[in-house]
C-alpha cells in the first residue's frame, strides 16, 4: 500500500496514504527527473562533445482528500495539514512506503496546502488540498544508515593471566563496500584513536584521506563527503587544515568499492568506520 510521511524540522509529521482522514489521491514526481546534459562545442566542430549529465531539483505535487465526520475536526485537520507544510521551517524529510520499502528525500515546501473550492468541496467532511514540495538534491535515499568497519587489531590479553589466553590478532586493513544505489554516494568515515596520520583509501582509484595527525585514545576525528558539507571534525573541533593536501573527498562508486586502511604506525590498535546511505534516482 502507498503512503507518504511528511516530517518538517520541527519533528511534526503527516501521512497520507488510502484511508481517511488524509486519503492520497494523486502523487507525481517521485520518478525520473529533468536532466541538463553537459557538452561543449569547438571550433568547425560537427556537433558537440559530451562532459557530463547533472540532474535537476526534483520537484513533487501532492493530492491529498481530507476525511471527516463532522465539519469542526474538518477544520482541524486543515489546520493540522497547514502547521506541518510549513514553508518557512526549512527542508523536512519525505518518506514514500510501499509495500516492504520504504526511501526517504530531503524536501522544501514550495506551495503550502491549498484548499481549493468548488462542487466537489462543498460537503461538510470532504475538502481536497493541493501541496507542492522542492527537492534541493534529487536522490531518494534509504531510510537506514549502512556501516562497516575496519579494526586493525582484534580481541586481546585478560588479565590475571588465565591459560588458555586468547591474544590480540592483527586485522585485515582492506574491506569491500557495495553501493547498491543508482549513483555515487558519500561517506561519513570516523578515525578513532590511537592512530599517526591515519589514511583511507579508494583502491580502484586510488583516491584517499589523510590526516596528518596523531589521534590518542579517546579521539574521534570525523570525515564527511557530502558536495557542499564537507566536514573534518575531532570532538565537535574544526580541525579541515589536518587533511593532507593530496587527499581527495571520494565518493562509493556503483558497485564495489575495495577501501584500504593505512597509518605510520602499523601496531596501533585503531579503528576506522565508514558510514553511507544508497541513493536512487527514482521510486
């Protein structure tokens, strides 16, 4: 059954699905998107060459029916519908279920509830509401956050000293992450401590991360990739200017991706986590 939730910043949501009192009548949008082609033309050139495709904000109509038994909870809901597409809160969260799945994509209201008039909203329980939503970013995404981590020593000594005693085995620095998405997809990598200029890196490409630092237990140095939200953080500090200059902020390609971990002190006992959500260009 389709349904979607409306949540604004405030943390107050709707739904609207196929039961009253937010019946969804028409839902448009949520598919493909415009795309504006990249190319570029020489001189006595026979058409063009291609560079790119960047795809536009995704813009989403909403018809919703509102239900009700008497003409006073009509009015509530109205106003309920009207508090929560807020347009001056900000982006919200929008999450589309249907059946077992279930994605989520940051929106903007662009057009608070209409309620327009005519023969078919004269009645006391019925009114239809027209809303209209901006997507700033395209690509629906999963509503759960993936996870891998990579531990380069695992398990340890106890003490008193109890035979048989299990100790510290060193743990594999390379592990592969699926993109299960439709495009690249950033990640959100965190360093914890100990660690001397701790590096990440993309093998097939061989991009990386590097912070030229040492991290001691009890640190945790936070990377994000995000275009436009690129963050290098340790303990809530703005620490951009560790990153060595030759690092790059890459992104999970489609598919696998063989990431590698490195520092200049191979006996440490750190441990990297790698955290992303698979994007899709339509639902």
């Amino acid at each position: 059954m389709e349904r979607i939730t409306f949540i604004n910043s405030n943390g107050d949501s709707v739904s609207l699905g196929r039961a009253a009192p937010f019946f969804l009548k028409e839902l448009e949008g949520t598919g493909g998107v415009t795309a504006d082609i990249q190319t570029q033309k020489a001189p006595y050139q026979d058409g063009e060459t291609y560079i790119d495709t960047l795809l536009e904000p995704r813009a989403i109509s909403i018809t919703t029916v509102i239900m009700t038994e008497t003409h006073q909870e009509l009015a509530e809901r109205r106003r309920e519908l009207a508090r929560v597409f807020n347009p001056k809160l900000g982006p919200g969260v929008l999450r589309y279920e249907t059946g077992a799945a279930v994605k989520e994509i940051e929106a903007v209201v662009d057009l608070a509830p209409v309620f327009p008039s005519g023969k078919e909203n004269r009645g006391i329980a019925f009114q239809t509401a027209l809303i209209d939503l901006v997507c700033p970013s395209p690509f629906w995404t999963d509503d759960y956050t993936e996870s891998k981590e990579i531990v380069t020593w695992i398990g340890g000594m106890t003490f008193p000293l109890v035979l048989p005693t299990r100790f510290a085995t060193k743990g594999p620095p390379i592990i592969n992450i699926v993109n299960k998405g439709d495009v690249e997809t950033p990640v959100r990598i965190e360093f914890m401590g100990p660690a001397t200029n701790p590096k990440i890196i993309k093998r097939d490409t061989g991009e990386y991360i590097q912070v030229n630092r040492e991290l001691v237990y009890g640190d945790t140095l936070v990377v994000t990739t995000d275009f436009g939200a690129k963050r290098v953080e340790i303990n809530g500090e703005n620490v951009f200017n560790w990153i060595d200059l030759g690092s790059s902020f890459w992104q999970l390609d489609v598919g696998d991706n063989v990431i590698e971990y490195s520092s200049d002190d191979p006996v440490e006992p750190a441990a990297v986590s790698i955290s992303y959500r698979n994007r899709y260009v339509g639902v």
